[in-house]
C-alpha cells in the first residue's frame, strides 16, 4: 500500500491501464482529483481509509472530464513554453524583420563594417549567426519576445564578427567600446530560446 506513516500515505494504483498517483491523507473528508502538467498524469488525493477499489471506482465515474483535461493539459504544454505556435512564428519574424534593418542602418557605418544579406529565422540554439565571408547576418526571430535592447546586442554581435570571427579577448574588446552594457543584455537571453 505504500504508506509511510499515519499522516499520509502514497502509492500508485493502475486504473483500466491508466496509472494514478494516489495520496491517502488523514483528516481529509473527500476525494479529489488533479491532472498535472505537463505530462497529464493523475493525481488523486483520498481520505486515510479509502480502498483501492474505491479509488477505482472514483477515477471510472469522472473518466470523461479525466480525459478532456489530460487532454488539455498535453496540448498547452506542447505550446507553451517550450515550443511557439505556428502564429507566434509568423508575428515574431514580422516584428523582427521592421527593427532590425534600421538597427544595422545605425550600427554598420559606426563600426564599419558593410553587412550582406540578412535573413530571419526560428533557431533553436543561437540567437544569431554571422557568415564572415559572405557578410550574411541571420536573426532568431524569437527575440522578438524579448526587451528591444536584446534584439541590438545580437544585431552588434553579429556585426561585431565581421570585425572579429571569434568570440576572443579582441571581440569583447570590441563589444565594450560599442556596446558597454552587451553583458547585461546577454543575461536577459539565457535560457530563453523556445525548443
């Protein structure tokens, strides 16, 4: 049974092949259930005594609002955080693609550099690229869902490597003389990228 002591006791009950974490607690009058996020399991917490069989038969009687918040509960955590909607996507790349050319227009002649094509594009694993040969610039557009002083660290970043391609003591050197607070603006991004 799996209790641990008289105040409260766990185990797991497997209900017409679904698992349920069941809670028996002392001093509780009635059963709940929960569905949690983000894997839509269950959770059911019952008074002390409550049997097993009796658990089964609550989670059998509320079987179709089980299943419509399981449910639910899947398709929001597919969404949110972690990955952005087809329309995020959309409004994101639109958002980025109307500030950033006029953040490289400012940019560019004070550090002097000439960039080439600029692309947008969801990356999962950098805010930016640079292709130091070709001079293409390619933007996440998640930053979008970031402070705007975010978007002109990356666009000075990536600029940056058109002066210097690694990320040396002479990048951040760089960086320093044309953005002094770059540090700052990179902490508001880690661990921001939507996978």
């Amino acid at each position: 049974m799996g209790g641990t002591s008289r105040q409260k006791g766990q185990s797991m009950l497997v209900v017409d092949g679904v698992h349920v974490a069941v809670t028996r607690r002392a001093g509780q009058k009635r059963a709940y259930i929960r569905v949690k996020e983000p894997d839509g399991r269950i959770e059911v917490s019952a008074p002390m005594r409550t049997s097993d069989a009796a658990i089964a038969r609550f989670v059998r009687e509320h079987a179709g609002w089980i299943e419509d918040h399981r449910r639910d509960a899947i398709a929001r955590a597919q969404q949110a955080p972690g990955a952005p909607t087809p329309e995020d996507l959309v409004e994101w790349r639109a958002v980025v693609a109307a500030f950033t050319p006029a953040l490289i227009e400012r940019w560019a002649p004070v550090m002097g550099v000439v960039p080439g094509k600029v692309a947008y594009r969801n990356m999962v694993s950098r805010w930016g690229s640079c292709n130091v040969k070709t001079g293409r610039i390619c933007i996440n557009v998640q930053l979008a869902a970031h402070p705007p002083e975010c978007l002109e660290y990356v666009v000075v970043h990536e600029l940056c490597h058109l002066l210097e391609a690694s990320h040396g003591p002479r990048f951040k050197a760089l960086m320093d003389s044309f953005l002094p607070d770059w540090r700052a603006r990179e902490a508001k991004l880690r661990g921001g990228i939507r996978r």
